[in-house]
C-alpha cells in the first residue's frame, strides 16, 4: 500500500453568500462580487464564491459561506471561482468533503470523509487546469433528496492540489483551500438562530497576559459562527482601554455551549474594570457587561449574566385580557341594573 503524506490548510476566502430559506436554484436576484477582490493570496490556490443574493448581502457571515435552509426535494447552484496564484501550471481538484464542529471550531475532514451532505453534492467540473495566473469558474449543485431528515449538516467545497512523488519514494504533499457549506434540512424558516452569553469571567494565560473569557450557548437552530470584542471602562484612575478583539472566531452547533476568548495588553493593572463584551454572529449581535478584576494569576471571579429582558408581551397580553373581561362585566352588571330599575312597581298615593 502507497504512503502519502498530506499537509491541508483551510482557508475560507469566500465573498459571497447562499440565501436563507431559498428552495430552488437561483431563486433570488443576486449581485456580482467582482468588485470585492477575494483576501491576498500571493501564491498557491484560492477560492471563493461569486454569487451574492441581493435580499442577504449585509449579512457577514453569509458573505463568507455557503450557508441556506432548504425543504427535502429541493435544491440550489452556486458558483465558484479557483485562481491559480502561483507562478507554475495547476491541475486542481474539486470536490466536497464532509465537516463538523468540533469543540469551537468547524474542522473539515481528511480526504475522503463522506456524510449525506457530500453525497447530495456534485462539481460540474472536478478537474481543472490553470495555468499561472488564470481561473476557473465551477458550478456547485446541492439536491436534497426528497426523504431527507431534518438537522442541519456541514461540509466544504474543497480546491485540492498534489505534488508528484520524488526522489524515488511514494511521499507526495497535498494542499487545498476551501468553502465552508452549512446546510439545514426542513420545512419553512425552521427556528431561528440565535444565542445567549452565560457568564463572563477574568483570569491570566499562562504567560500572565490578562484574559475575558465568555461562555456562549447557542440557543437558535442554526450553527453560529462567533466574533467579537471587549472594552474596559472605569478602570484604576477612571482609565479606558480596548477595545480587544477575540483572537478566535468560535463555531457552535445549535444547543451547544463554547468559550469566547479574549487576551488583553499584559501592561493593564488588575482592576476593578468595566468590561462591555459584544459578540457577532452575521446580523446577530448581543451585548454584556460585567464589573472584572484580573486575578494576580489563574481564573478570577466568574459573573453570572442574568437573560437579557425582552418586551413582556406574556404580561401585557394578560393585562389585557383582565381588562376586557372586566370591561365586559361591568357593561353586564350596569345594563341589569337599569333594566332592574324599570321594573319598578309604581305606586299612586
């Protein structure tokens, strides 16, 4: 049996984005991407999409990966773009490969890795051949078969070069970038995503740098990809800083919990601070906030962060009702009563 040894990176370099909901191909009218240049690459492969639906194109998230909820029996198309960044001639290789979330982070699969995601999955043109500096666009299909589950499933689109083995061995090397593909199954909208921030706590990395760590869990049906920051206010001398963003973006499936977390200038004193947490996903954003105090070494004090009050809208509607029906009583009673008093016997004198 031939050893190979592969060495994957994944880059998500995507500008464009599937919209939520959509239940057939190319439903909605959508925008060109030509003007948003894909991030540097200098050298190798890169990929993006080139398809942007006018009716989600503010959503960030969107912009970066194939994400849609789409009914059994439907299906959607998308384009793509692979731009050999490199200065020698590229056969590159197309295909989808299965993903998960993994402990915060969407991990993709070494080749071949395989769910039902992939298999719904097919590239019109699975083989390029670039020349330096040329491109290819590849047309992305994903039918969902008619007896499909309901659940949300993840993979990527993967552009995949290898070396030819040398010096008389069997090693080759392998490098691909890729498209993150977030597909949810069933009827409607289903719920919609969303999260909530449970507690908030300051501590010191090992190296002594202060930290703000937050607990996340998302309480929406839809996977979340996270970013944010934080800013400290009414520190030691009524000082400011921040604000900090968190070093790594974390992905959390629907009803799982994870852990933002945020390393802040080694030169802040302990405390006590102010810390206004905010956190992003797509369009969806929350705010915390927290009084901190960095511990000298270790995990400091946790804050509990209660649920975020929404409009009572339970209370209200309660409210209402009680007044109605006592509305409804009192016209009741009143129009017995006057109809009581016309019943009165009269008597003369």
């Amino acid at each position: 049996m031939r050893s190979a040894i592969t060495a994957f990176s994944l880059l998500i370099l995507a500008l464009a984005l599937v919209p939520a909901g959509a239940a057939h191909a190319l439903p909605e009218t959508y925008l060109s991407s030509s003007s948003s240049p894909p991030s540097p690459q200098p050298t190798g492969i890169g990929i993006r999409l080139l398809d942007v639906p006018a009716a989600t194109k503010e959503d960030p998230r969107a912009r970066a990966y194939i994400v849609d909820r789409l009914e059994p029996g439907t299906g959607i198309q998308r384009r793509i773009r692979v731009e050999n960044n490199s200065t020698a001639a590229q056969s590159v290789r197309i295909y989808s490969g299965a993903a998960q979330i993994q402990e915060g982070s969407f991990v993709g699969g070494n080749d071949p890795a395989v769910n039902e995601l992939t298999t719904w999955t097919s590239i019109d043109r699975p083989q390029v051949a670039l020349p330096p500096g040329e491109s290819a666009d590849v047309m992305v299909t994903i039918n969902v078969p008619a007896d499909a589950s309901e659940a949300e499933q993840y993979a990527v689109v993967w552009a995949e070069v290898r070396s030819a083995p040398g010096n008389g061995t069997n090693i080759a090397q392998a490098s691909r970038v890729g498209i993150r593909i977030y597909v949810s199954v069933g009827p409607g909208n289903g719920a919609p995503a969303d999260f909530r921030i449970m507690s908030i706590t300051a501590g010191r990395d090992g190296k002594g740098n202060p930290q703000v760590s937050a607990v996340v869990t998302n309480t929406g049906g839809r996977a979340l990809d996270l970013a944010g920051s934080i800013a400290l206010s009414k520190g030691p001398g009524g000082i400011s800083a921040g604000p900090f963003g968190a070093q790594k973006a974390l992905t959390l499936a629907p009803g799982k919990d994870g852990t933002v977390v945020t390393t802040l200038n080694p030169a802040l004193p302990n405390g006590p601070w102010n810390a206004q947490l905010k956190l992003k996903s797509g369009l969806i954003e929350h705010e915390s906030a927290a009084i901190v105090t960095f511990p000298d070494a270790g995990e400091g004090k946790t804050v509990e962060i209660a649920p975020q009050a929404g409009f009572p809208w339970i209370a209200v509607g309660a409210l209402l009702m009680t007044l109605l029906i006592a509305t409804v009583l009192l016209r009741l009673w009143l129009r017995r009563r006057n109809t009581g008093f016309r019943q009165l016997p009269r008597y003369v004198e």
